[in-house]
C-alpha cells in the first residue's frame, strides 16, 4: 500500500475570469478526495490556490515575489477537512500566474519529499491560462519554462494540467492563450505530462482521474505471429467498468452502548439435503459439484474436473489477419485490453509499430488467440486493432477487443424494413425531416465532440460520492439530485434542442403521433405515443398499428368473411372522414346480426373479434359512443335471451366499455366500465 | 453492484438462481422433428462436408442430431420428439402405418432431450433399416397416406401441454416435392385434401409446421407443387423461401440452428427523441457470453441435490437477522449508512427510457468504447413476419455500451520517461510487415465461426460422464493456429524478412539478451541458491526422513535449484523434493 502512496499538489487558479467553473472545480477535487479517503486512505495531498488577493506561500517570504498565490493547505494526508476545504474555495481577486504556482508547488513537494518518492509526486493544475505570465529577469519565458520542467524531471514529478477554454474564454485574448498553450507544451516535451482542453462544465467534471487504478499486466509474453517471428509484448486493460462500491451490511442487532460492536454482519451458507424430512446441514467435504445436462445432473468431483477439463497453454498466436469490415463493431464483447511492445525494448516497440501501421495502411486487423495465465481454463478470441499513437513520446499499440464463440450468438430472424409494404416506408418528406435531425443534432460539429467518452463522469458515482459527503455530516440527508452540470449527461442539451426547434417541428409534422391501443393494457404502463402509417427515423419502422397499414384496395362495405378486416381497411381509408363512421355502423350492424344467427360451432368467437376490433377502432378514433351503445345493447339482449357464454367471453378478454380514461367523450368511469358484466350476473338466466 | 439501473444491457437469462424455477414453465418449446424415411431419401446423395456423397437421409438425421446436442445445453427445459415417416415397422400411439416413434428409455414421447436420447439417435443410421425400415408409405391403389398419418401422430404428441405456456412445432425434413405425385386423379386429389386439411388443423391449434426440404441435384426442390399450400407460404415468401433451402448440410445446420432459437425480448423500453415524439423498441440480447450452467451442489453420498439457504448473521451478537439490512461504507473515520432504497433512488437518475442525445459520426466511436456485448433493439409491437431467406444481419440498431471517464485507463501514456521520441517504424519495415500480414490473411473470416473450446469440451466431459463411458470423446479446438499453414516457405521467407529489417540479425540473441537483463535479480538469487543447495547433503536428509526438519525458505532453495515449483504447503514441497530425488 504505502509504496503506492501518492502526492498529489492542487494548483488550482480562483482569479476573476476562473468564477464561473469555480463550483464545478470545487466539486471535482472535493470528489477527488472523497474518492481517496476510500480508496487510497494514505496517499497526500496539498491545495495551492493562485489569483488571491494576497499572498501566503514559503517562496514569497523567503525570496520575495510570488505574488497573489496562497497556500490553502499544507501537504498533509488526506482528511475530511480537506473536503471542507475544497468546497469552500476562496474566490479570487487578480488574474493568477499558473508558472509561479507551478515553481510553488514544486517548492513544497521538493522542501517535504527531497528527492524520494520519484514518480509518485504530482502536480495538478487548472485554469484557463488566458492571461499572460510575468517575464522572467532573465532569459525568454520559454527558456524559464525549459528549466523549471527539467528541474521537474529530475525531481521525478509529473503534472497534469486541465485547461478550461471554450465559451469560458471567448473574449480572452488569443495571443496570449497560444503562448500559453506553447508554454504547457513544452512541459510535455520535457517530462510526463498529459494536458487536456475542456470547454463545458460537465467535461471538466471528468476531466481529472479521481481515483488512480495501478496498472496491473494481464499478459507479459509474446505475441506470436508466427513460429519464427514472435514480438514481446506487455496486456494491460484500457477500459474497465468502475463499479458501483460495494456496500458492507450493516447490523443494528448491537446495543448502542457497545462502543466496540463492529455491526458487520456474516453472511453464511448452509447447505441441506431437500428431501424435507432430514433436514439436516451437509458438511463441506460431503459435497460434490453437479452440472446439469439435460434433465441430468452430472455429479463430478474437483478433482475429476481438474483432470479432464480443457487446459491450453499461455500464449497469444495470430490466427490470421482479415479485413476490418468483416469484424462488426456490435461484436465487441467485453472491456478492452492493451497491447504494447515490452516497455524498454526498442526492437519490439518498432515491430509494433511497422505492423500496427501496416495493418492501418491496408485496413486489416488480426485475429488472435489469446491464453492470459497457465492453468486457465478458457481461451479468449478476439481482434486487434492497430492504435497509431499521435503523440510522438508515446509508442504505437493495439487495441484488443474480445470476440463472440458461435455459442454466444442466437440468431434471431428480423423482417427487414425494406420488406414493409410502401405504406410503412417513410416517404420523402418524412426521410428529410429525419436526416435534417441527424444533421442538426450533430454533437461532434467541427471536431469539438460533446460528450466526449473520454470527459464524461459517471453520474451514478458521482451522486453516491456526494451523497456520502452529506451523510457524513447529517445522516438522516435525502438523496441529492442529479447534479445539474449532470443533467447534460443523461438530458438532451436543452441548447441544442432550442436552436434547432424548427427541425423537431417539422419532425412532430411528419410523424402523426398515436396512442398505441394495443400497448395500453399492457401491465407496463407506459404512456405510448404510436407513430402511425410509416417512420423514417434511422431506427427503422415502429410499431405499425395494423389498421394503418392494410393494402390501399378500397374497402366499400364490410363483408361476411373477414368483417374484421375489412373495417380495419375502411377505417384505414383515410380520404373521407365519412369512411369512419360508415365503418363503425356497418360493424355494428353485422356484430348484431352474428349474435342473432351466432355462426357454426364456435359460436360467439366471430362477435366477439368483431367486438374487439371496434373496440379498437373506436378509441382510435375517440368515437366511444357507437360503441358504448352497442355493449348496452349486447347485454340487454343476452339477459332477455338468458345466454351466459358470450358476457363472459367479452369479459374474460376485458371488452367492457370504453371508459372516460380511454376517450374523452365517454361519460363512463373505469369503475363503472369494469363491473359493467360482472353487474349481470346475479340475474340468473336459467 | 451494477451500474446498469435499467438493466437496457441485461440478458433475459441473467437471472440463472430463478431459471431453474420460472424458465420451466413460461417459454418452453415443444418440438416434433418429422423425418421422412422414404427409400428417395436413402438414395438421393449430395456432396457432404468433406466431398464425400452423403444420403439425404443421413444429412436430415445428423441435422437432428446436432440441434438435439445444442438444445440439451442451451434449451434443455424444451422438449422434443423425433417421428419418422414412410416406415416398414410402425410405432406410435394410434398405431397408423408408416408412423415410427423414435424413444428410449426412461423418457416420455415428447420430453426433454437426455444423454441416452442424443447418444442413442446418434448410431440410428446403423440400425435403421434392421429396426425402423424404409419403405414408400404412398402407393397407387393403397388408402394408406403416411404424411398425413405423420401429421396426425405428430399433432397428437403435442397435445401436451397449453399453447399460452409454450411454443409448439413440427419440422419436417424431405427431399419428395410432390407426395402424391406417384397417384392417379381422384386418389391424388382425394389424399392432398385431406392432408392439407390435416395440416391446417394443426396449424389452428397453434401448432406451426417448418419445412426443411432436401433438393436433389438434379431437380430443386419445388414448394409450390405441394408445399406451398400445407406450410402456407404465398407472393414473396414462396420465392424467398427457395434459395434458402439448399442441398448442403452446411447450410442445413445454419438454417434449423436459426429456426430454433424463438426470439426473446430483454425488455421493452421507450425511445425518445424529442418531448412528445417516441418510439416504443424491443430489446434483444443477440451477443451474449454462453457460460457452463450453474453449479447444483449435490451430496456425494445419495447424490442428491441441495439446497443452499443465506443466512446473515451479526458478527457482535450472534443473532440472524431477518430483514434486509442497512449497508454502509466507512468514511472519514465513521460508518455512513445506507438504507437499500436510498442505493436505489441514488442509482435512479433518469426515467426508464432511451433519450436521444444527438448524434456523432462513426470515427468518434474508438475501438476502446466497450464495456459489455451490445444491445440490439427493433421497434415492438410488430406483427411477426418469418421470412425464410438466411439473414446475416438483422435491420435495427445495435446498442453500445459507452465507457464513463471513469472506466478508460491511460496505461500507454506510462511508460515514455525518456526524452527522446518512441520508435516509429520506417517505410521499409511497415512494407515488409504488410507483406507478411498478406500472407497470413484470412479473406472470409466471420466473426463467430469458432465454438468455445472450453465449453465444447465441458458438455463432452459431462456427456460422458452422464451416459457413464469411460472415454471422453475427444473435442475439437477450433482456435488452434494453423500452424501447418504458419510454416509454409511463403510465410516463413515473409516472416524472416519482416523479422530481418526490424530485429537486424542479432533476433535471437535479442531475445536471450532480455531474458538475461529481466533476469539479472532473479540470477543472483539463483546463484546464492544454488550454493546454498550444495550446503546440505539432501540425499542424506531425506533417506533420514530430516528434510521436515529443515524451514520452508531452505526447502525452496532446493526446488528453486532444480527448477521446480515452490508453491504449495511444506509436506507438499518435501513430497515434491523426494519425488524429484526419485524417492
């Protein structure tokens, strides 16, 4: 643990041109910390804050100068007051000089640390570098900057720093802010460096690793492309799922007076034959594992499994190279890994490269297979894709990513929307409105993606973080909500959406939006909206009600044979509003005649269809009336005639009155639709 | 815990403690494969796997047979039952001619799919013709019609069970486009209705019928002669279906191995993309890791099963505690604490609906983006349209899981402490490198052609195991390199030039010179270790039975000397020495 422990310098500029980010700075490094009081208990840190009215460091009581720059906090390990400290950060009065503040906190790791801790000593630095720094006595700035960073790696530090441009400084001056950048970037020719621009507040919010993850290889050894030709190479995971922490239960079985209770709670696994009447705990060494085959359950001892089970050798072997576009991007299976030459190895770092940029120039990746560990039980196949580095100090490298097992992929058959009948295509209108929104909510305008990966916190952690601040101080605090920096996150931006109004409008236009009768029973209950006729939304058709998209045959009378149909169609005609209605009468009448001369054996099954597609029909079309007149009928007529199979079928699938909450122009509550059969029933009909 | 509230990237088996309870009931599949024995499909051949001429009936059969080995790992709690028709000996429950039944023991009719069932069907072919028989079940001047009676015995096994609770089918596997073709008029027309009829029958109870037929290389296989009408195909399904349905067993495969999987959605969610304007979508889990079932802990003595009941207990007092407890995380020297709702609510930060953010082109979307297989979602609500022609990727949208900053990690950015620049490659070793990638490049390679070794070789093991035979039948690796294909001098000579403008001459002393230099510490540990095991007389030790006098640090010294493994307890590391002393 200890050898790891990090410290870490905060430079933070609070000068007057930094107030309108200063909240999002606060609550990035008080994240930080809170982050490391669980993660990394031990690791240090200091808070230097540069554009205050006054001044309070080492330097500028000994050697004078360094103005405006205060030390908040003295290199201390971290604590909860430091929390309190970085939310709390004073607000400055005069532009800051980010290179004092650099020489600064270099003083203070240098005066505590010596020359020890190599690399484990950081500084990190935000602010917006719009304003010009103090010439040196002597020498150009750049040759000031060159010394400090050689000074900084030999000390063996490292700085980050996080520049927060975009609409935070649009009046600012732009010489002054390419000089700056100039100056930062030397510190990266010089020494371990990562710069990085952010223009929003919610890409700043990721800007910074708030918690550091030491790097662990998954696989030294070499990559074999072929028996002769092998290249050494170092694995390391590029992304991995930052989980959610894992909670410990807690007991409150303890009296409060126990000021030792530890109130953790065990969790412990008994295991017991099922046979009910011995319900007795079987032992662990009386165990045995089974597999089910089948209705079978294999039982096989460890030992028996260690000696017949599948054990290849460690290794990664090419298995061939192909063409990128045969991989498909949905293919990926897990997080992704990182191949690089051996670091040191200069050789192997150059057969990397050459093939990473071969594999470029001819769009090809390979295809391996890869053993991580001795003794482990699975092979992993999957593809590598060359990653040509655009920074010259780092090397070339791939990027890995895990394939799908032919039993991993369950091929479900999908109609294909080019198959859909012409009344479910999207027609031209409907297309450009659609491509006019792909246009138009462009988050990567002119290479200044939005939401970058990279820059994008997880808002769930970053809400559990604040909430475990405040219950630290209060434990009874609410749930706070979603930050509003956030809210980018997982809203769209209400900006984007608001300049570009006229294409939602003429989208709105183009999609006749539908309640989806069908989806509403559903136990889900979500309000759905339906999009009727077609779509041309890059997702492809949705939902088509089947009403809407009956063959344009026009349908004139409802016949015999398919009346259901037929009024589907005839509602469907949508030329004359007279349609509808000649429609629902026409049903009517038929459903009437079918109860009277009920049709074969099955009775009253082509009433009730009929039933439930004017159902349908009329809460479409908000027309409860003919409907509702229809069931009152239905039931007069089955208590007169005493038959009791056809309420109960129309109750058994829900075709009761359309209530108020179904169309508005009904005056029939749910409550009184429900009970609307079961009202009959006492009348016995024998 | 998962970081996935709305469980969008969720598979609908995820939940393997509940399958075993709930799978059973709500989505089974009960399925009859009717396989057509007529002498035709004995004699007509195609061009098998490896070349070789293979009868039709020997391609239906293993065709089942491969479904039937899937199914019992991936389906296992569907059931099955394997008919044959056009037979010489008869054997089902109305006792109709030329209807054979195919069971074993120990299993109903229609019944989930055993060991004994797969190993059984797997060696029909050799006893067919002495135990089943083929002979042609339509013959001029006969009332006798087998595919009817097939239909009728077929629709009878499937009177199990309620159509609600499952899906049922039957696959019919022939070769003979025209069954009636051998009849005169009245009879011809007589049989095809009745048949039709038959199959209609079924079909409105529910039951759907699939055709698998067989073309013979001479003549296709024609649907509309008959088919058509039975599985109702009309318009453009009957001319997709055709091309679909081919002479090879390849294809075969791929077309039942499609077919059996009924299509199951993860969940329904809603798509919004702007106020007022959503789309409703089905999601899919089309990619999901295929692992080895769930451990059933067993008791080694009646081999009965488990049960495994939690229970939590207080660490300071003992007492169980029953209902769910409050989680905490220790925090600037306190524990802070979490009701299970309060998690819940913090994990709660939208609605449960898709939003549209906006859109990004391609190039933003990095190959390190991935986190978890993707999602595939298609609009619900449609009605379902099966259309028969091979699909290789289903229209939709396929759902990526992006990474938070949190997630991607920056270990190349590590390691350049030096000043200068990293190695690039020149021009001439990029060509040479290109030049050998040529040689080792795979021009149709898809994604998934590989089965899982591990997991192939679990279900051998326990297939084995279940039909207790003594050998396990070996399994193939699949991603074993091409090594004979590695060393053809067309790659040797492209290898050792890459190897040659890269490494220079010196390849292999490179490689002993990095071992040399990872080694040095290692060296002198071995070199003091190697001394040290002088020190001792070990053989006299051992013959002494003393080596358990000696500490775990002098025992390692030894094993380290002789390249052995250190790991293990003390009595372990002795053993191992006397082994290695050959004592």
């Amino acid at each position: 643990m200890a050898r790891n422990k990090e410290k870490l310098v905060l430079l933070l500029d609070v000068g007057p041109s930094m107030h309108g980010v200063l909240s999002e700075v606060e609550k990035l490094c008080s994240m930080l910390v809170e982050k490391k009081l669980i993660f990394s208990k031990y690791d240090e840190l200091g808070v230097v804050v540069f554009g205050t009215e006054e001044s309070n460091n080492d330097l500028t009581t000994e050697v004078g100068g360094y103005q405006n720059i205060t030390v908040l906090q003295d290199i201390k390990v971290v604590d909860g007051d430091l929390v309190d400290t970085l939310q709390k950060l004073p607000r400055g009065t005069v532009d800051g000089d980010f290179l004092d503040a650099i020489v600064v906190g270099m003083d203070m790791l240098i005066k505590k640390y010596k020359d020890l801790h190599k690399g484990k000593k950081r500084l990190c630095l935000i602010t917006n570098a719009i304003h010009p720094i103090k010439d040196p006595f002597e020498g150009s700035k750049e040759d000031q900057v060159m010394t400090i960073a050689e000074q900084m790696a030999a000390q063996g530090m490292k700085i980050e720093s996080i520049v927060v441009r975009g609409r935070f400084s649009r009046d600012a001056n732009k010489g002054v802010m390419d000089e700056n950048d100039h100056l930062l970037s030397i510190f990266s020719k010089k020494t371990h460096t990562r710069t990085v621009y952010v223009d929003t507040p919610t890409s700043l919010l990721g800007a910074l690793k708030t918690r550091r993850v030491t790097p662990v290889t998954v696989f030294r050894g070499h990559l074999e492309l072929s028996p002769q030709m092998k290249i050494k190479v170092w694995v390391y995971k590029k992304t991995q799922e930052e989980k959610f922490p894992t909670l410990k239960k807690y007991s409150e079985k303890a009296p409060a007076s126990n000021k030792l209770a530890t109130h953790q709670v065990k969790v412990s696994y008994e295991y017991k034959s099922v046979d009910g009447y011995s319900n007795s705990v079987i032992p662990p060494e009386q165990r045995i594992k089974g597999y089910r085959y089948g209705p079978q359950v294999v039982p096989i001892s460890t030992a028996e499994w260690d000696a017949v089970k599948f054990k290849p050798e460690k290794g990664i072997k090419v298995l061939g190279f192909t063409d990128a576009s045969k991989i498909k991007r949905h293919c990926y299976m897990k997080d992704v890994y990182l191949f690089i030459a051996e670091p040191g190895n200069t050789r192997a770092t150059l057969a990397v490269s050459a093939i990473a940029r071969a594999m470029k120039e001819m769009n090809a990746v390979a295809i391996l297979r890869c053993v991580w560990r001795q003794g482990q039980q699975n092979v992993v196949v999957g593809v590598l894709t060359p990653n040509i580095s655009q920074n010259d100090k780092i090397p070339d490298s791939f990027y890995f990513n895990v394939l799908p097992f032919a039993e991993d992929v369950r091929e479900y058959q999908f109609p294909s929307f080019n198959s859909f009948p012409a009344s479910w295509q999207p027609n031209d209108q409907q297309q450009k409105a659609a491509d006019e929104l792909v246009q138009m909510l462009d988050l990567a305008p002119s290479g200044k993606e939005a939401l970058l990966p990279e820059f994008t916190p997880n808002p769930v952690l970053e809400r559990f973080y604040r909430h475990l601040e405040l219950k630290a101080k209060q434990p009874d605090a609410a749930v706070p909500p979603l930050d509003e920096t956030l809210k980018k996150i997982i809203e769209p931006d209400p900006e984007l959406v608001a300049e570009n109004k006229s294409v939602f409008d003429a989208l709105h236009r183009h999609f006749e939006l539908k309640q989806n009768p069908k989806l509403k029973k559903s136990s889900r209950q979500w309000y759905q909206e339906k999009q009727s006729g077609s779509n041309a939304h890059v997702s492809g058709g949705q939902a088509v009600n089947s009403i809407e998209n009956q063959p344009p045959v026009k349908i004139e009378k409802i016949g015999d044979l398919t009346p259901v149909q037929d009024f589907e169609a005839m509602m469907s005609q949508r030329d004359n509003p007279e349609w509808v209605e000649k429609a629902i009468k026409e049903l009517r009448e038929k459903i009437l005649a079918l109860l009277i001369h009920p049709d074969g054996e099955d009775k009253y099954q082509k009433a009730v269809e009929c039933v439930a597609a004017l159902r349908k029909g009329c809460i479409i079309e908000q027309e409860p009336g003919p409907y509702n007149d229809l069931m009152h009928r239905i039931r007069q007529y089955c208590e007169e005639k005493g038959i009791k199979s056809l309420p109960q079928l129309l109750a058994s699938r829900d075709l009761t009155l359309i209530s108020k909450s179904e169309a508005e122009d009904s005056n029939v509550t749910a409550e009184e639709a429900r009970s609307f059969f079961v009202k009959m029933e006492p009348k016995p009909d024998v | 815990m998962d970081l996935d509230p709305e469980d969008v990237f969720k598979d609908e088996e995820d939940d393997l403690d509940n399958e075993f309870y709930h799978q059973s009931e709500s989505s089974k599949e009960y399925v009859v494969y009717l396989v057509d024995a007529s002498p035709k499909m004995f004699n007509t051949t195609c061009a098998g796997n490896d070349q070789k001429d293979e009868t039709h009936f020997h391609t239906a059969v293993s065709c089942v047979a491969g479904s039937l080995k899937t199914q019992i790992i991936s389906r296992s709690y569907d059931e099955v039952a394997i008919c044959f028709f056009n037979t010489r000996e008869k054997k089902n429950l109305q006792d109709l001619n030329g209807v054979f039944v195919f069971n074993v023991a120990e299993r109903e009719h229609l019944d989930r799919p055993t060991a004994r069932l797969i190993k059984e069907f797997d060696c029909i072919e050799e006893s067919f013709m002495r135990e089943i028989g083929s002979q042609y079940g339509i013959v001029p001047g006969s009332r006798e019609n087998s595919l009817y009676n097939a239909l009728w015995v077929a629709q009878a096994l499937l009177r199990k069970g309620s159509i609600k609770t499952a899906d049922k089918r039957i696959l019919l596997f022939t070769n003979e486009d025209d069954p009636f073709g051998s009849l005169q008029d009245a009879a011809k027309k007589d049989m095809t209705r009745t048949t039709l009829q038959r199959a209609k029958d079924a079909q409105d109870l529910g039951i759907s019928i699939e055709l698998l037929p067989l073309s013979r290389p001479d003549s296709e296989f024609n649907v509309s002669t008959f088919y058509a009408d039975l599985i109702g195909l009309d318009g453009e399904d009957l001319a997709q279906f055709m091309p679909s349905a081919s002479q090879k067993l390849e294809d075969m495969k791929d077309q039942l191995r499609k077919r059996m999987f009924t299509k199951r959605v993860v969940r329904r969610i809603e798509f919004q993309i702007a106020n007022g304007l959503s789309i409703e979508l089905n999601t899919y889990a089309l990619i999901r890791p295929t692992v080895p079932g769930a451990i059933t802990w067993l008791d080694s003595v009646t081999n009965h099963p488990l049960k495994t009941e939690r229970s939590l207990i207080c660490e300071d007092t003992g007492a169980l505690i029953q209902e769910p407890p409050k989680l905490f995380q220790p925090y600037r020297n306190e524990n802070v604490k979490f009701l299970p709702e309060e998690i819940a609510e913090i994990k709660r930060i939208s609605p449960g609906k898709l939003r549209l953010l906006g859109f990004k082109p391609l190039s933003c979307l990095k190959d390190y983006y991935n986190l978890r297989p993707s999602t595939f979602v298609y609009p619900s609500d449609q009605d379902e349209i099966t259309s028969a022609g091979a699909q290789m990727e289903p229209p939709g949208m396929h759902m990526i899981y992006l990474p938070y900053a949190d997630d991607i990690r920056d270990d190349e950015e590590i390691f350049p402490d030096t000043e200068e620049d990293a190695p690039r490659a020149d021009e001439d070793q990029i060509q040479k490198a290109a030049a050998l990638i040529k040689r080792i490049y795979v021009k149709d390679f898809s994604a998934f052609q590989f089965a899982n070794p591990a997991l192939q070789r679990h279900y051998a093991v326990l297939q084995a195991l279940a039909l207790a035979e003594d050998d396990i039948p070996e399994t193939i690796d699949e991603t074993a390199s091409d090594e004979e294909g590695l060393t053809r001098p067309a790659v040797v000579r492209a290898a050792e030039a890459f190897k040659h403008s890269v490494y220079g001459d010196s390849y292999d002393e490179e490689s002993d010179m990095g071992k040399e230099k990872m080694s040095e510490a290692s060296r002198k540990r071995k070199a003091i270790a190697e001394n040290a095991a002088k020190d001792y007389d070990w053989g006299n030790l051992a013959d002494k039975g003393q080596l358990k006098n000696l500490t775990v640090g002098d025992l390692k010294v030894y094993l380290n000397a002789h390249n052995l493994p250190v790991s293990g307890k003390k009595e372990a590391l002795i053993s191992r020495i006397l082994t290695h002393m050959g004592k």
